[in-house]
C-alpha cells in the first residue's frame, strides 16, 4: 500500500483476509515510488494507491504488479474504509481475473 494512504487501509486490508502492509513498515517512509514497485514485483503483491504515476506506469505496460488507483479526494479513514468497502468485492474479482490496473472512482 502506497506512502499515500493511510496504515490503517492496510489494518483492514488485513482484516478481510489480504496480507496487506503499509509502504512506511514495507519499504520505509522516504521510498521512491521505483522502491514501492520493484518491491511490491519481487514479492507478488498489489499496490494500492492514490499516485498517478504506478497507474501511467502499468498504462504503459511496464511489467510490474498489479495496480488499484483510488480515485477519492481527500477524505478521513473511516470514510475511505466505507467507501472502498461497497467496492471491494468488484475489486478483488478485477485482480481475480488478471486486471493490471483498476481504476476506482468516487
């Protein structure tokens, strides 16, 4: 999970069964975006994220992880927890089918 979000996105990540870290505890606080993808290649996992940058990178077909891009502005954890929760379902069969890049819109 990128810089971007916050730590307790991955807390409830967890909690519905994902292996979900936090880019701060994953690659630390000051990683580049290149860091967060290379590692998030090496070990399989999926960036979850508000940065532009991981969405043109997979539009471009670097290889790399797959992508979700929250589209929501700012908004407090507990509001982005319940807006990503009436999606999640339709998320996890996205990435269930292959989708490199899902776009998430408020």
């Amino acid at each position: 999970m990128d810089a971007q979000l916050p730590p307790a996105l991955a807390e409830w990540l967890r909690s519905q069964g994902h292996d979900a870290v936090h880019a701060i505890s994953f690659v630390g606080v000051d990683a580049s975006d290149e860091a967060i993808w290379d590692a998030a290649k090496a070990e399989s996992r999926i960036i979850v994220t508000k940065d532009r940058d991981f969405a043109v990178w997979v539009s471009a077909r670097r290889n790399g992880p797959q992508v979700v891009w929250i589209r929501l502005g700012n908004a407090t954890t507990r509001s982005l927890i319940a807006w990503l929760t009436l999606r999640w379902l339709s998320i996890q069969d996205r990435l269930a089918e292959g989708a490199h890049l899902i776009e998430v819109r408020a």
